[in-house]
C-alpha cells in the first residue's frame, strides 16, 4: 500500500497520530507507522500513552455529539430565526445568480449533531415556504 507522502518520511508527530487514529486511517497504515516509530526508537509507552489520548478524545467527541442531539433553540432563538428566514431563503435563491452563496446553516448542524436544531430549523423554512406559496395562492 503506497502513502504520499511515504510514512517513513514522515515526521514522528505524524507517525504518533496516524497509530493512534483508528478512525481516519486503515490498519495497514497504523502497523506501517508503529513499526517506523520502533525504528525511530520511540519507546512503546509513548505511543501507548498516544493511542490511551486518542481514545479518551474519541469517546469525549462521541458523548458531546450524544448531547447536542437534544439540544435546541431558546423561543427568542427561534423568533429571530423565524424572522430573517425569508431573506435566508431569497438568498439562497437569488445569491447563485450572483455568484455568492448563502447557507442556511442546516448542513452544519447536521455535521455537529445538532438533529433538535436541524429539524427546529428546517421546520421555520417549510412554515415560510406554506406562508409563501398561500399568500402567491391568495392573489
């Protein structure tokens, strides 16, 4: 398996974090960099002690994201929001033909797991897209 850069040529900061994380990178690449720290003389406690760090940090990562998902908007967060979606929305519309970009914010709280925010949210956008179209039905 080829790595680019090569993991040999890499610095032992690099070699520490790529044994430690199971996540981001493959078996393969975390035995290649265990057996180029050994080579390099990194004792076995130091990358022990990296790979205990990683995993505390993982399940810390796992446990906020576990709490975000109740998380959701204050009643005043909601009014504001409720408030400037339509000019979120015309600029998401509009914006492209002006070669901006306008987000409205949900990919990010779906990224972080935010799902009470992401759906409080999405929620605003479809009462205002019914608001919309009632009032184009009207006249």
């Amino acid at each position: 398996m080829d790595f680019h850069p090569p993991l040999n040529t890499r610095s032992t900061e690099e070699l520490l974090v790529i044994n430690s994380d199971g996540v981001n990178w493959v078996p393969e690449a975390r035995a290649l960099a265990r057996m180029e720290l050994g080579r390099r003389g990194v004792s076995e406690d130091l990358v022990k002690d990296r790979q205990d760090a990683f995993s505390r940090l993982v399940v810390a990562d796992h446990e906020l994201r576990e709490l975000r998902v109740k998380e959701g908007y204050t009643l005043l967060q909601l009014f504001g929001i409720f408030l400037i979606a339509p000019l979120l929305m015309l600029g998401k519309v509009f914006a492209g033909h002006l070669f901006m970009e306008v987000k409205l914010g949900l990919t990010a709280l779906d990224r972080e797991n935010y799902k009470g925010k992401y759906y409080q949210r999405v929620t605003i956008f479809v009462v205002w897209a019914m608001l919309l179209i009632s009032c184009i039905a009207l006249n």
